[in-house]
C-alpha cells in the first residue's frame, strides 16, 4: 500500500483586526522544492502554523529572509525546535557576514594617527637621551659605564676589516670611472682630487654610518629587545633606574666616538685603493700623494668629521630606540632590529642632505 506524498509548503498572509500581519506557514517543507511567495509590508507580524508537517532548515531560512526587516516579530505559537532553528539563523546572520574592509579615507587616517604616536614616542625617547647626558654630565645619571669599554670594542675595532673592505673597494671604484672621463680631456692627474676629496668629505662617513646602521644598530635593537622580552627594564624601573639612561648612554657614547675614527680609516683606506688603480696607469705615487693632499683642505675634512659624529650618533639612536619600543616576542624583536636598520640608513641619508644645503649655503 503506497504512503500519500507530502503535501507542497505553502504560505498565506491575512491582516488582523490591530493591524498587525498573521503569516501562517505549514506542509512539508525540504531543501530543493519549491518555496511559496508571500509579500507583506507591516511592522508587527505573528507567525502561526497551519498544517506544517515536515521541515528542515529551509523553513527557517525563508522565514528569516521574509521577516529579517520587520521591527516585532511574534514566534511565540512555533514547535520550539523551529524556534531554536529561526534563532540559529539570526546568529548566523549576525555574526557569519564579514565586514567590509576599510576604506582609502579609513587606511589614511589610521596609518597618520599610528605615524603620529610613533613619531611622538621617537620624540620622546630623544627628549630622554638629552637629558640622560646632561644629568651624566653633572655625574646625576646611572650609567652603566663597564658597558662602555665593550660596545668601543664591537662598535669600533671590531668593524675595521669590514670597514677596510668596503672603504678600499669605494675608492677603486671611484678612480676607476674617474680614470675613464678624465682621460677624455686628459685631466687624469685630477683623479686624485675626486677620490681624496669624495672620500674625506663624502664616502667615507657615509659608508661608515651605513656600516654602523647595518651591524650596529641591528645588534642594540636586538639586545634592547631581548631585554623588554625578558622584562630587565622593567626591573630596572622597579629599580628607579631609568632604561635609557643606563642601557641606551653607553651604546649611544661608544658609537658617536667610534664611528668618526671609523670614518678617518676608511678615509684613507679608500685613497689608497683610488692610488693603485691610478699609479697602474699613468700616475706616479709622487703624483697622486701631492695631488691628494692639495685636494683636501682641513676645511673639507672637518666638514666630513662633523658628518661622522652625527651619523654615528643616529646610527645608535635608532638601534637603541627601536629595541625600546620593541614587542615583547621573538618576532618582535626581529622586527626592531629590522627597523633599526631601515631607519637609521634614512635619516642618515636626510641628514646628509641638510648637511650639503647647510655647508652650500656657508661656504664650507
């Protein structure tokens, strides 16, 4: 004997004598049949069954699809298990749909807000440097001075050969593409002006600020880092010593005196490699040793060590201040110590630039 098929779903509005509209559901109701339409504008509607048999998670659906703009929605005559299944998908809909992503005017404003705390902290950090050395100099700060001796060390004698390395090669490379122009106009005795000069004026900070940023710099804001990972500083606070002065005064101190005498080798380093390349063609040493000399007057070089001192002291800065505000994890101190990098090279590289203006503009 064959059991009779499910009746269709089906729906129907009627208007109640308040107003209100009555939606009245009921038949079998399964995903893949036909779902009855009904259209209703009202603000209160009570939904009522009448016959409903059958029903799986299509009925919910439809009736949270019909009812989702309606101000007061009355379920009270509903099987609690429909009940629950209209809540669930209220849920869902609620909490199941991404938000849209920030807008370009959103992304603006929030990177100038965290730029601006940013730059506000970097401020702040220069504001205690300061004064950390004014207090040192009236012998008013803690400071760790045993750590000096050892950061002179690995600032300074430690970074000669890769310090002779690169000098040598920036002074054979420039008299070589030196050699190569002058000789056009047969000026190739001048080469030992443009490599002197660029060396002492120029290179020769610039490559050992460079230097320090990329192997100095990295190493005090992993160091820094590591220690606000560990919670050191927060015991020196609890300590009433204050980080900057007693961790961040000796690092900044050994670099700014390292990195000028850094700068002189390099100097010197770089014209003798702009020599050989020079005395293997058509200079004599005599030739190129005078020419050198004549070059560099103790104006220009005075000028390229007044650059050293404060490329020196930017370099450590940004080591010291970036492992300051370093994240307390692994990653957060990977990333300080990348960002040292990335901003010790940029303001050393700004700084160069008002340096040129400022040195044009005096005549020096």
């Amino acid at each position: 004997m064959s059991q009779p098929s499910p009746s269709p779903p089906r729906a129907r509005t009627e208007v109640a004598d308040d107003g209100s509209v009555i939606l009245w559901v009921g038949g079998a109701w399964a995903a893949g049949t036909p779902l009855p339409e009904v259209a209703f504008r009202a603000d209160r509607v009570c939904v009522r069954t009448d016959g409903l048999g059958l029903f799986d998670s299509s009925l919910p659906a439809w009736l949270h699809a019909h009812l989702r703009t309606v101000r007061s929605v009355d379920l009270a005559d509903l099987p609690e298990r429909l009940k629950a299944l209209i809540r669930m998908a209220e849920n869902v809909a609620l909490t199941g749909t991404p938000d849209e992503g920030p807008g370009l005017l959103e992304n603006i404003g929030s990177w100038g807000v965290e730029s601006g705390s940013s730059w506000g902290r970097a401020l702040e950090h220069i504001g205690h440097t300061a004064l950390g050395f004014l207090r040192a100099l009236v012998g008013r700060a803690r400071v760790n001075w045993s750590e000096l001796t050892l950061q002179m060390q690995t600032a300074g004698v430690d970074a000669l050969p890769i310090v002779a390395l690169l000098g040598f090669l920036t002074g054979l490379i420039m008299a070589y593409v030196g050699l190569i122009q002058l000789r056009q106009v047969g000026a190739t005795v001048y080469v030992a002006n443009l490599v002197a000069l660029a060396m002492a004026r120029e290179m020769g900070a610039l490559m050992t600020g460079v230097i320090a940023c990329g192997r100095t710099s990295t190493a005090f804001a992993s160091q820094l880092g590591s220690m606000n990972v560990s919670q050191e500083t927060d015991a020196l606070r609890a300590l009433g010593i204050n980080p900057v002065e007693f961790l961040a005064l000796p690092r900044i101190l050994a670099v700014t005196l390292m990195v000028p005498v850094l700068s002189v080798f390099a100097t010197f380093v770089g014209v003798f490699g702009g020599m050989l390349v020079a005395c293997a063609g058509e200079l004599s040493v005599e030739q190129y040793v005078t020419q050198a000399i004549l070059a560099v007057s103790w104006r220009s070089f005075m000028a390229g060590f007044v650059k050293s001192i404060a490329f020196g002291f930017i370099a450590a800065w940004a080591g010291c201040y970036r492992g300051s505000v370093a994240k307390r994890s692994a990653l957060g101190v990977g990333e300080a110590a990348t960002s040292a990098a990335v901003l010790g090279i940029t303001l050393i590289v700004i700084a160069d630039a008002v340096f040129a203006v400022l040195f044009n503009l005096y005549g020096v």
